[in-house]
C-alpha cells in the first residue's frame, strides 16, 4: 500500500468511526468543502444539524480504494465513499453510496 492509498484509508477510518460514534461535528470536519455547502442549502440547516438526521450507515471493512489521481472511491462491506483530495488532505465527497445498475451511484450525501 503506498503513502496516497494509506492516507485515503485513515480518512475513511475517521469518517468511519464518526458515523459510529454520531459525531455530527467531525463528519462535518471530514466534508469536502462543497459538500458540506451543498448539504447545508439541501437540508436550510448548519451542517452538524444536516448531517445528523441522514443515517449515514459505516463503511465497515475496506474492500476497494480505487486512486484515480486527486480522486477516490473506496468500497466498504457497509458503503461507498468518495475522496478528493484538497490542501488539508483528503475529504469526503459522497457518501451513502448505493450504486445503481447503469447508472451513477446514488449518494445520500454529495457535493460538488
């Protein structure tokens, strides 16, 4: 595993033990910039209010990380993720993930 795969894997970790532990804080922490935003304006309420009523389910185990450059997606026995990376390191972009036969994955939370 290299240093970018192990880096994805810590922030999923801490993403992970977040939804855990309902820390509505610290999954608002581990947001990409834009999704957070775009959760606040969906639900008309600060993030921690927002991200606390989506269930989000864990990730569990990681099957996946799959690099593709500044992006990522990892595939957990629970959900699937996806990262990009920004200055602070890497954050969650979707979350929630379901994916859909022919289709883009359905997201309960997304950004842009």
């Amino acid at each position: 595993m290299d240093e970018r795969e192990a880096a994805i894997r810590s922030a999923v970790e801490r993403f992970d033990a977040a939804v855990v532990a309902k820390d509505a804080a610290s999954l608002c922490t581990a947001l990409a910039p834009g999704t957070r935003s775009e959760l606040e304006d969906a639900e008309h309420k600060p993030c921690p209010e927002a991200v606390a009523g989506l269930g989000l389910p864990p990730a569990g185990a990681v099957d996946v990380v799959d690099v593709y450059g500044q992006e990522a997606r990892v595939v957990g026995a629970g959900d699937t993720l996806f990262l990009s990376r920004f200055t602070g390191g890497w954050k969650v972009v979707a979350a929630g993930c379901r994916p859909e036969p022919g289709r883009p994955y359905r997201c309960a939370v997304k950004g842009g």
